[in-house]
C-alpha cells in the first residue's frame, strides 16, 4: 500500500464535503438538510484566508484520509497565552483502510501546521472510535466543556 499526503485543494474539495458527510453521518447524525453547501461556503472562505487547513491521504488517485484544523482566537488565557487555538475537524479514514496509521499520520501533520500557525493548544470533540488515537497522541480529556445548542 502506497500511500501518499498532499494538502487540500479546491481540486479536492467536492469529495473531501462528501466525506466529511460521510463521517457526520457515521458519528450518528440524523438530520435531512443539505450541508454541502454550508460546507462549501466555510472551506472557501477560510481556506483563502489561512484559517482552515486540511491533509488527505491518497492511494493513487483515490482520496482515502481526510484531516482538517481550524484555527480561531480568543482571548489569552494561561494554556494560551495569545489565544490560538486549533480545532481539529474531518479526521476520517474510509474504513478499508483504518488502523494502518493513515490517521495518526494526518492529525501529526495537522498539529504541526497549529504549532506553525502560533497555537498554544490544539482541542477536538472526539468520536467513540478516535478517543484511543488522540489519548495515544497525547491529548487529555477536559471534563469542563460544556455546550449550549440555540
């Protein structure tokens, strides 16, 4: 298996959507509205502003791993001290082709584009199946996050 990792283009980004569908859809979401556009829109503009980066692994021409950082800022705080912060997104691997390291491979290559980019922390809402990959990275639970959906 010949694996090769190349950043996201505009060349990719209609299978990379459709992707990353796939992988809402695994992690359990039911709702019938058309995200692709949304989708879209977001990658668009944020990937023309610097603000979202992605790696895909690809066995030849076939994309088979995707990965995604957003960066944002908020005020400084003591785990970062100027308020960069990565969230990781679209980490998914088509099923054939999981537990061959293909992920760990692309969250180390979207983690040092955080540490390129100034953050001081890198945080993601893990699925069931990704929990054991990022605590094996070295990622720690926080317990203290909460949500409120408007």
């Amino acid at each position: 298996m010949d694996i090769e990792y190349k950043r996201l283009t505009e060349k990719d980004l209609d299978t990379f959507i459709h992707m990353r569908i796939d992988q809402l859809r695994e992690e359990g979401a039911t709702e019938e509205i058309d995200l692709k556009p949304a989708l879209m829109d977001y990658y668009h503009r944020h990937m023309a502003d610097g603000t979202f980066v992605s790696w895909l692994a690809f066995e030849g021409d076939k994309i088979i791993g995707t990965s995604g950082m957003s960066f944002v800022e908020k005020p400084p705080y003591f785990g970062s001290p100027n308020g960069k912060i990565g969230l990781i997104s679209s980490m998914y691997t088509n099923p054939c082709y999981r537990r061959k390291g293909i992920a760990r491979e692309l969250l180390s290559r979207v983690v040092n584009d955080a540490k390129e980019h100034g953050c001081g922390v890198v945080q993601i809402t893990a699925s069931d199946m990704g929990v054991k990959l990022y605590a094996d990275y070295g990622f720690l639970p926080n317990e203290k996050f909460m949500q409120y959906k408007l």
